[in-house]
C-alpha cells in the first residue's frame, strides 16, 4: 500500500472538517474520490500536500509513518497536486514553468538553459506529452497547461498525482487525451487520486471510489460494483434529487440581443430573447463563444455593434455599472478570477455589489448590513464557521452560493450564468436549479450557459445553439434530446469549415 490515512481528523473552530478518516490508496491505482461540496475533500487534499497540519490521526507512507509538515515536504515524498485553478506562471515559458521548484542546472557559472530544455522534452516525450515549450503558459490551451503541471509533477519524480477538477474547462475531445495520459501514468506505476463531481468520469476511469459525508469517509468501493445511482446515495444520505420543473407560460421579453458582435472578433453575431419566467439554455461546442457574448451583453466586453434592450428599452453603453442599475446581473464562469474576492471574509463578499443600499450619507448601517447576510445565509444554506471566515476557506459550492447571495442582494431581473454549477456537487447543482426557477417563477428571465448539456436538458425551457461565434437554432425543450442538438452543433461546424 502507497499511502494511508489512519484515523485522521482535522478541526477549524470547533467545527470538524474531517473526522476519524481512515483511508487507502495502491500504487498503479486511479482512484476516484467524491462526495458533496463541504464533505471535507479539500481538506484530505490539503492534508496529503502538507498545506494543513495533522491534528489527530497518523499518516503511513509505504508503510512508515511520516510527517507532511509543508508542501515541500509532501513534495520530497512524490505527492504532487495539479489544482483547478492552474499554478503555472503566466509569463513562463514551458520549460521555465517545469522547473518551477526545482534547482536551476548551472554551466560555467551560467544557467545552463540547453540542458534544462533537454530535460524537460525528455520527460515529455516519455509521457507522450508534445508541447510548444517556447510558448508561455498565458498562449498555451487550457489541456495543454494541464499537461505542462503533469511534466512538472514527474520531473518531481511523482509517485502520487493528486488531481482536483481537472475537466472543468476542458471539452469532451480535450478531456479524452487527458484521460489516455492518466491511463499511461497508471500503467507506469503512479498512483491517481482523481477529485470530481462528474461522476461520469469516475466510472470512466478509476478502479476504486471513497465517498466522503460530512467529512467522514463512507465506503471505498470498486467502481466495477456500484451503479451512479447507488454511489449518489452514499454521497446524499440516499435523498432524491428532484428534476427542476418547466413552465410554458411566459410573460414579455426582458432581455433582447440583437445582432451582437465583439471588438476582438470573438462573437461574430448573436442574437436572442428571454421572456419574463422563461430559463433560456444557451449551449455550443468549445469555442463557440457563449461565454463572451454574456460578457458583451452584460458589458465587461467591448462592442463592435450590436444592441442589448432591457423591457424593449436599449440600454445604452453596456457597462457591468449600468447592468447592475438597470436590473440585470452576471454570475460569471470565472468564481475565482472574476466574481469574489477571497481575502475578503463572506460577509464582505455577499455585499460586495450591494452595499450602496445598506448606506446612509456614506455610513454603513451594519445592523441592517448583518440582518441581510444572515438572511442570504439561511436562505441559501450556506456551510460556513462564521460569516467573517474568509472566502477561500469556504468550499467551492458554497463559495459559489455566497456569489449567489451577492447577486440576490442587488434584486435582478435578468440572471446572464455562466456555468454556474461547475465544480459543485449533486445536492448544490440541484440547489442552484431550483433557486433559478424560482426566480423566473417570480418573473425574472435567466439565460443559462452550460457545456453540459444534460443539465440544459434538465432545467431549461428553451434551449438555443451557439457556433462559431453565431446564434443558430432554438427549440422548446419539449422532448428534445442531446443528440438533436449536437447534431446541430456539429452540423453547422462541418458546414462552415467546407470551402
């Protein structure tokens, strides 16, 4: 056995995040391991990597117990993490970003940057890997950083590769040839400890499964004997999840697009309506430039032409300031980069776009401020030690709920979501669902953007396509199937690509 945990727990504030887990992991294995945001995966990670200290517990690597004191430390023994929010440097180049940790080789005195590059192409190759190690990490593709963070792990000499999401951005395409490469790892004798919420791929590739529940480790099991079904019950305490109900009925058009087109060419013309109590799907292959014509409509990207009308009423010089004043509100893709500040506690960030209402001659009223965040919290439910506990310590679905809480604050009527329930698990995605349907109930429009179009099937009325940076066809969802729409999606790709 590589790797055990024996009895581990780990507490913040009184409050246990892990408690008496106990668990294992072989080399040459891929092992999948789940459970619901807050069910104290993260902190398992962060243990192993020596970001967080063992406070009960031993951990036995090879056998022996040892100290994982550091990353460093964690590091020296072959474990290494590749985290969904990339750690490349964006202005390295490959070869730069491999060494990162690593001493530089020095020649005469010199960097000795031939033998650098040398090494690096090595470790590529025999890993299968091809890369551009000349370009940096900004001007390589979202698969391609992840195989770069890969290159650096076994330049490490990796005996245990943590990763955590590491299909969030990726297509299915894109996906696949990461697969192949953890498959080859495998073979090679490196242990995978492989965190999603896609349960899809779970089955796809690992041996085994733990399910972790409100920071106790469940069972480990075989993949090979346990349906998807019975797995989501041990995550869930075995409580259904109800499919979100459509409507038919809808009231006048809230949020019309018409003809819209970037400055940096990205979306080449889009447009579209959504109706009052109506959740527009909108879904495109990679690429495709859903997530940027969001931007432009909501106005953190430039026009080149276009009109975005609010109630038949254009709306003059989008801007995320006049969005926001005019009722409309972007849960962005990007939770991280875009729509919280992580430093900052969840209080803060839950009244990050909305303090101006809680102001009287520039005074905060902060008995008013506290009752408003309470009442998100409760509402939302939302797992937290204390509303001044900063944001990165939050798990991602309920980081994500606080980001739900800020824009609730601000009484939208049009929700432009970008993603929003990437990276979270079964119970918050279904959370988040419910939580938009009731607002198009109460009248709002949502125009909903997911690359997973099981899910658009799920809770959207009508479902558009998006492809090349052009709207194309929009259904009801009434009996539709996937594979009409990415008939659709590859029908109009083939289509343009012909001469």
């Amino acid at each position: 056995m590589l790797l055990q945990t024996e009895h581990v727990s780990k507490e913040f504030n009184g409050i246990y995040a892990l408690r008496d887990v106990n668990f294992a992991l072989e080399a040459g294995e891929i092992h999948g391991l789940v459970g619901e945001n807050g069910a104290g995966k993260s902190t398992l990670i962060k243990l192993l990597t020596g970001v967080y200290s063992l406070q009960e517990g031993r951990i036995l690597w090879d056998g022996e117990p040892v100290s994982i004191g550091s990353p460093a430390a964690g590091q020296g023994l072959g474990i290494h993490v590749i985290h969904q929010d990339r750690t490349l440097i964006p202005t390295f180049d490959g070869v730069e970003n491999a060494y990162l940790g690593l001493e530089y080789p020095t020649r005469l005195g010199r960097v000795d940057w031939a033998a650098m590059r040398r090494r690096v192409r090595e470790t590529a190759a025999r890993l299968g890997i091809a890369l551009d190690l000349g370009k940096t990490a900004a001007e390589l593709s979202p698969p391609q950083r992840t195989e770069l963070e890969i290159v650096r792990a076994m330049m490490h000499e990796c005996r245990l590769l943590i990763l955590d999401e590491p299909t969030a951005a990726l297509t299915d395409k894109e996906s696949a040839r990461l697969f192949a490469l953890l498959r080859s790892l495998r073979e090679k004798g490196t242990a995978i400890l492989y965190v999603s919420h896609r349960l899809e791929e779970i089955f796809l590739l690992a041996d085994r499964v733990t399910v972790l529940r409100n920071g106790e480790l469940v069972d480990t099991v075989p993949t090979k004997s346990i349906t998807q079904e019975q797995l989501i019950a041990k995550m869930t305490d075995g409580a259904p999840v109800r499919a979100v109900r459509r409507r038919r009925d809808f009231g006048p058009v809230l949020l019309e697009a018409r003809d819209i087109a970037s400055r940096d060419g990205t979306v080449k013309n889009g447009s579209l309506t959504v109706r009052s109590g109506e959740i527009l799907g909108l879904f495109g292959l990679g690429g495709s430039g859903r997530t940027e014509l969001l931007e432009c409509i909501f106005g953190c990207r430039k026009l080149a032409r276009g009109q975005v009308l609010l109630d038949g009423a254009e709306l003059a010089a989008p801007s995320p300031e006049n969005s926001l004043r005019h009722g409309m509100a972007l849960i962005s893709e990007d939770r991280r980069g875009k729509a919280m500040v992580g430093s900052l506690s969840v209080r803060d960030n839950i009244m990050l776009s909305g303090i101006d209402a809680f102001a009287s001659h520039g005074i905060v009223q902060t008995k008013a401020e506290t009752g408003a965040v309470n009442a998100q919290i409760k509402a939302l439910r939302i797992k937290l030690a204390d509303p001044r506990q900063r944001m990165l310590e939050l798990s991602g679905g309920n980081q994500q709920k606080v980001v739900f809480a800020r824009v609730l604050l601000t009484a939208p009527r049009v929700f432009l979501c970008d993603e929003p329930t990437q990276a979270v698990d079964v119970s918050t995605r279904g959370e988040i669902h419910r939580l938009l349907r009731q607002k198009a109930d109460e009248g709002a429009a949502v125009l909903y953007v997911s690359s997973d179009l099981k899910e658009l099937l799920e809770v959207a009325d009508s479902i558009q396509v998006m492809s090349r940076g052009r709207t194309r066809e929009r259904w009801k969802n009434e009996d539709l199937t996937a594979q009409q729409v990415l008939a659709c999606c590859y029908e109009t790709q083939e289509r343009r690509a012909q001469p």
